[in-house]
C-alpha cells in the first residue's frame, strides 16, 4: 500500500485519464523557491510532480538538470533544507510528491530506514531512487511499505525481460520506465513506448511512468497513448531556469502538456490493462 | 590465465575467506564495492562481467596481452636497489637499523607510467567484445594518454572525457592524446575535475553502451571495474614477486604505494595480499586535514556511493561530494577503489597521508639520490617509504612502487617547490 501514489493512479485510471508528472530540481532556481513553485504545479493540473533533490554528481541527467543542481547547490540548496520546503507546502497541496534522490544522498541521511523516515514524515508520498539496483533495493522497499510511500526502481530499454518482473514486483506505485538509454534530456522527434511499454504491462499491474527524453506536448501526447504518465524534466527545468517569473512560467508549460496529454488520451490501446479494484 | 589469486574455486573452504578472494558474485568486497548505477547499466555491466570471466581464462587472450605488454609497453618493468636513497635513510640509525629500499620502475613502461598496463588490457577485451569505439575518463591526463595510445595501437576510436580545469593544467597531455588521433572533450560542469569527468565518461556510456567500452582508469566504479583493474595492473605485483625471490632471495617484508583511485596500489599489493608483507598506501594530505584541502578519503572520509561503488568518499553530512585538493593531479579525487576500503576495515593495509610539501621534499631527494625524476603522485610514497624504512631493521627490505615519471610534473612542481623555498634556478 503506497498511500495516495495508489490513490492517485486509481482515480485517474477510473477517469479513464493519464497523467502529466512534471520534473522539478528541488531548491531551483533558488532555496525558498520550491513551495511556489509546487503550488503553480498543482494549479497546472499535474497529479503529480517529481522532485529531484540537488546532488553533485548526478550520472544520470543531462547538462540541463546537472546544471540546475549545480546552480542550487551554489546558491545554498541542500536536502534537508528542502525536506522544511516541502513539508512547510505540504498541507496545502494534495497532489502527490515523490523525490528522487540518488542513493549517495539516502545512504548519507540514515540509509534505508532513516531516510525513508524523513521523507515520509515531511509529506513525501514516493521515492525515485535512479541508482539503486534491484538487488540493493530490499531495505528501501521493507521502509516504503513500513511508512506507506511509493517506491520506484528504474526499468530500461536495456533490461532483459525477466529482469523487468523481477523490478516490477520490487515497485510500489508506479514503475520508471526510461524511454531511451542515455540520459535526461530534450529531444526531438516521434517518442514510440508501445513497444517498451508492452515489455512492462506484460509483467505488472502497476502504472507506468515514462521518462527521459519526453519534453513537448506532442511527445507528452505520443507517451501517454501508451503508458500511464509522462514524466517531463529537462524541458520544464531548463523554462525554470531561464524565465524571470519561474512559477508562472512552469504553470503555463505544464499546463500546456496536461492540455496535450488530454482526456483523448484515454482511448490508448492499454487502457484495459488496470487491475479490476482501481477502475471501480 | 590473468592474475586472480583466490578464485572462487577450490581456495578458502575454512571459515575465514582469505583477503584475496574478494569480491563475491555482486562485486561486494566484504560491505563496500557492488553496483550503484542507473538500470541502463546494468546490461552493459553484466555483459562485461561474464565475457570478462571467460577472457581471463583465455589463454591466447592472455598470451596476446603478454606479448603487447613485452613488446609494445615494456614489460617486465625492473625492480632497482636504490642504493645511495638506502644509504640516505639508514644515515644516523646505527648499524641494525634502515631497510635496503627497492624500487619497482613503472615510470619506465610506455607513456610514462603503470595506466598502461590496464589500458592495453580493457582494449584488447573491447576490441574481443567487437566494439569499435572506446571512450576513457583522466584527471592528470596519464589514463587518457595510456588509452589513446592502446588505442592508436590497436585501432580502435578513442573519446577522452577530461575537466577543463585539467585541460588547462596539463595541457601537454591533451596534445599527446590528440597527436595520437584521440578526441579529447573538455568537460564543463561541476569543479571541472577528474570526478566530472568520470561522470561524463559515464554518461557517454548510458547511450553508447552497444558500440562502446568504457575504460575506466582505476580500481573505482561499479563491479565488475574494480576488479578488471585491478587484475590488469597485477602484473606488477606478479612480477616483483619473482623479482624479489630471484634479488632477495624471498619475498619482500613491506610494500608502499601511494593511492588515489588505487590502481598502482591494488596491482602491486593483490598477488602479496594472502602473504605476510606489511603493505603500506600513501593518501595525498595535500595542505592539511582541514575539509577541501586534501585528498585522502581513506584516512579522512567515511563510507559512501559515488560513481557507482560504496567505499570511503570525502562527503559533507548531506552527501554531496566535497572539493578535493592535492598538488599531483593523479590524486586529486575524492573517492577511492572499494577494495582499499575493504582492505582498510580489515586491517590488512595501513594507509597514511603525506602532505604536498612532503611529496616535494621525497621527489627531490629521490632525484638527487638515485637519479629518477617520479611524479608527484608516486612521491607521496616516496616520502612515507622514507620513514617506514627507517622504523625496519637492516636486513629487512621494502618495496616502493614507482608508479610513474615525472616529467608531467615538471612546471607545476618546479612552480609550486619554488614557492615553498625548496628549489632555486
């Protein structure tokens, strides 16, 4: 039981909808900025939003998202400074709010049981951990289920089939599917997850989200046909970065995807494939 | 077959695992190593493990690396009595003190230094493996120069991910990689370092991984990295072995070698590490112990994940990586190899930290004395070998592994020895 990721993905499932799940880079473009910008998500209308929490050497994202750590951490960004900014919002908001967090930083604030723990009890609902393998990931999933947060493992196009259940089954919420191999980032052109996508609905139930490398409406739209959430990082951060009015400029860009990812969007071929409870 | 000592069959069945036998099946070498990477990774990684475990077994793989290593490196590297630097130590000890002090000469392999050994190992498996293209991450530039030139060699296409800050730096190795047909990439983000470079070198390799091996310069990363390297640089280990018996007539009674990421260390310490030779690894101490202003997590850090391994890092209480600094670029990292990390907590090897000024002093004295101009790096444990040879007796002996050349160093630490008062024009 994830709490209200389950809830979330449950109501949208028996809407019929999918979902936009924007990517923000926590304490970006500034400390203090994260509650604002939170809010102006939620107004934008995505269920979710994706938290990343600034590190120094994140392997796994382009230069737009390194950057964006990069230029937090100068500024003065650091996770339990962004933990108060959550928690400080969190009562106000109901989407839902899952970090993602490398395992260097969860590792360094208490490890499994302890960072969890911090995590649940400043309003987050979920945990990405994008570095940690299935094989490490039994501690994070038992403290998950303890504190009632989703836990999200990452699937890849690389990933061999039966390495994709095993994952699946170690994910609550929802599972990560990357979109491509290589990195966070914008890209142009045609994003076709039916393939992909089919790889994980053959094994799991559970909803998928899919990343990297999505980052306009009509690639949010391509995505959602298929899977259950686009995750947009890149495209949103680098507007956050650039714009003078950072809320107002992520509201109007996510709103812009949710408009894509559209109620249309339901028609997509797998919109059978939730389990029987979440559609009722 | 390459260089393991205890391999998972038939050695150890008592209750205690011997030290040598490290990692297990996950990379674990006892708590610390594994694999902390994303999942687009972990294909590329397990393909590299398992073609690796059947190549070590190979015996015209291995016969072909030998040959390279002879003819085109210059293997077997010699072990040197360093009789006058000897003669220095033992001055003022008496008669039954002061270890005779050996040198094995890695600054003598092609391109200056020991990277070589390994680089021409992971080549010849990348090209084994049928990928056509080869991508490497340096610091000091000694990793990319020693990849660039396997390269050229056996025809492969080389990208080096460097920091900027290192490119201007050292600025000739960029040119050496470049004559030698490479791309060098100067990377832009974060301090502009080695770490950044390996996290380019990394990122290269999420969408590159089919056509693409990753040469990771040292004993860190993700498993099964740590261990390939360490098997590769073996050699000098193996070799001073057979040496030591033919000159000593035994094995040597301690071993020193200095550590950043640990390659030099974990090949010349691995084939003695089941045996009863005091080893010794030599942290960069930099200016002093003070949060940025050094280089030795072993000694001054504590446990933790960056690039993909767990093992002792220079982190702040929040987990980011702190600033790192040591006068030898080779150094100049925050992490270190996690079978350092193992053997630490296990108390197989001491490790200790010789400060900037002290690596000048021992690359100085070891010039003056013996004639060799090592690099900066390897006169980190010049300068602890000094002192450990002092505290030995007479008949004992001690190897120093002389890791690299210092003809790299030369305007940086003619610059920064003058600035000290510790050598006029």
């Amino acid at each position: 039981m994830s709490g209200r990721i389950d809830q979330i993905f449950s109501e949208l499932r028996s809407g019929g909808r999918r979902a936009v799940m924007p990517f923000v880079c926590g304490q970006h473009p500034r400390p203090g900025a994260t509650g604002e910008i939170l809010r102006a998500l939620e107004r934008a209308g995505a269920p979710i939003v994706e938290i990343g929490v600034p590190f120094s050497d994140p392997i796994a994202d382009g230069p737009t998202i390194a950057g964006a750590m990069h230029s937090a951490l100068e500024a003065g960004a650091n996770p339990r400074g962004l933990l108060e900014e959550i928690a400080a919002v969190r009562g106000e908001l109901s989407i839902g709010l899952v970090a993602m967090v490398s395992v260097s930083i969860a590792h360094r604030l208490g490890g499994a049981d302890g960072f969890v723990d911090l995590a649940a009890d400043c309003g987050l609902d979920g945990l990405i951990v994008p570095d940690l393998p299935l094989e490490a990931s039994g501690g994070f999933l038992k403290a998950c289920e303890r504190r009632g947060l989703s836990l999200s493992l990452l699937v890849a196009p690389t990933t061999p089939e039966e390495r994709v259940r095993e994952i699946a089954a170690s994910c609550r919420g929802f599972v990560y599917l990357l979109a491509r191999a290589g990195i966070t980032g914008e890209r142009e052109g045609a994003v076709d997850l039916a393939g992909p996508v089919g790889r994980v609905r053959a094994v799991t139930d559970l909803p998928i989200a899919a990343g990297f490398g999505i980052s306009s409406p009509a690639q949010v739209a391509e995505a959602v046909r298929h899977a259950d959430a686009a995750i947009v990082g890149s495209a949103l951060v680098r507007r956050i970065s650039e714009s003078d009015d950072p809320a107002g400029e992520a509201e109007r860009f996510v709103r812009s995807l949710v408009e894509a990812a559209g109620p249309g969007a339901s028609e997509g071929p797998t919109a059978s494939a939730g389990p029987e409870i979440s559609r009722g | 077959m390459i260089s393991q000592q205890g391999t998972h069959e038939g050695v150890g069945k008592g209750p205690v695992p011997r030290i040598s036998e490290a990692p297990d099946m996950e990379g674990r070498f006892g708590e610390y190593g594994g694999v902390f990477v994303p999942e687009t990774l972990i294909a590329p990684l397990r393909e590299l493990d398992e073609f690796y475990e059947k190549l070590r077994h190979d015996d015209a793989f291995v016969d072909q690396l030998r040959e390279l290593w002879a003819s085109f490196a210059g293997r077997p590297t010699p072990l040197q009595f360093a009789s006058r630097l000897t003669r220095l130590v033992q001055k003022g000890l008496g008669q039954k003190r002061g270890a005779s002090i050996w040198l094995k000469r890695e600054d003598l392999c092609h391109t200056g230094a020991h990277k070589i050994n390994n680089a021409l190992g992971q080549c010849l498996m990348a090209k084994k493996m049928g990928k056509k293209r080869v991508i490497a991450e340096t610091g000091a530039g000694q990793h990319g120069v020693a990849t660039a030139t396997a390269c050229a060699q056996l025809g492969l296409d080389c990208v080096v991910y460097m920091g900027a800050e290192d490119c201007r730096r050292q600025a000739l190795n960029v040119t050496r990689m470049r004559m030698m047909g490479a791309t060098v990439v100067p990377v832009e983000g974060g301090t502009r370092t080695l770490k950044d470079a390996t996290n380019e070198a990394m990122r290269d390799w999420m969408g590159s991984s089919e056509t693409t091996h990753y040469v990771l310069g040292s004993v860190v990363g993700p498993h099964p990295f740590p261990m390939i390297v360490r098997d590769f640089q073996s050699i000098i280990g193996i070799e001073t072995k057979g040496q030591s018996l033919r000159h000593l007539g035994g094995i040597p009674d301690a071993i020193v070698a200095c550590v950043g990421g640990g390659s030099n260390a974990a090949g010349i310490f691995y084939p003695f590490v089941d045996e009863k030779v005091k080893l010794f690894g030599v942290e960069a101490g930099g200016r002093s112990s003070e949060p940025g202003e050094h280089a030795a997590p072993l000694c001054l850090g504590s446990p933790g994940v960056l690039h993909g391994s767990l093992s002792y890092v220079l982190q702040s209480a929040d987990g980011q990586t702190e600033a790192v600094h040591s006068c030898s670029a080779g150094l100049d990292y925050p992490g270190v190899g996690p079978e350092h990390a193992y053997w630490k907590d296990a108390g197989r090897v001491k490790y200790s930290a010789a400060t900037d000024r002290e690596a000048m002093e021992a690359m100085l004295e070891l010039a003056r004395s013996e004639g060799i101009l090592c690099a900066l790096e390897t006169a980190h444990a010049v300068h602890a070998a000094m002192g450990i040879a002092a505290d030995m007796d007479r008949e004992q002996n001690l190897v120093i592994c002389l890791s690299g050349r210092g003809d790299k160093d030369v305007d940086e630490a003619s610059r920064l020895m003058r600035e000290a008062g510790l050598f006029k024009d």
